[in-house]
C-alpha cells in the first residue's frame, strides 16, 4: 500500500501545515493508504514524497493544501 510521508522544517515553525496537509490526505484517502507520516526536518524543508518520489517541494511549488491532494492522487490506488 502506498506510504506518504510530509517533511517540514521544525525550525521554521511548519509543523501547522504538515499536520494540515496529512489530515486532508487522510481525509481524502482514508483507508486507500497504509501510512501518512510527519517526518521532521530543517533548513526550511517542506516536502511532501509518495512512496519516495517527491510530488510536493515548497521549494519549487505554491503551498496549497487541495494541489498537494491532487498530486498524491494519482499514486494511491483506488
């Protein structure tokens, strides 16, 4: 089953949207999902990885919770 992983930079005070973007996941995906893990982190690190490929970088990508969503969507299965 498909793993997620979030990790923010605790130094930078991120833990806020970690633990937002794993709720929505977990509330989009429920069960279709074996884990939505917070993976703490620095130096302004917030990344979001499905089954180790990243398909979130807050350093290349706008923070916006539902396009995180919308980006593990096509790595979980139905």
């Amino acid at each position: 089953m498909t793993r997620v992983e979030v990790e923010y930079c605790v130094p930078c005070g991120m833990a806020n949207r970690a633990v937002d973007v794993s709720h929505a996941i977990l509330t989009q995906f429920g069960e279709s999902i074996a884990e939505a893990a917070l993976v703490t982190g620095d130096d302004g690190i917030f990344v979001v990885r499905v089954d180790g490929t990243v398909v979130f970088d807050l350093s290349e990508d706008a923070y916006d919770v539902d396009a995180i969503v919308r980006a593990v969507r096509p790595h979980v299965s139905s």
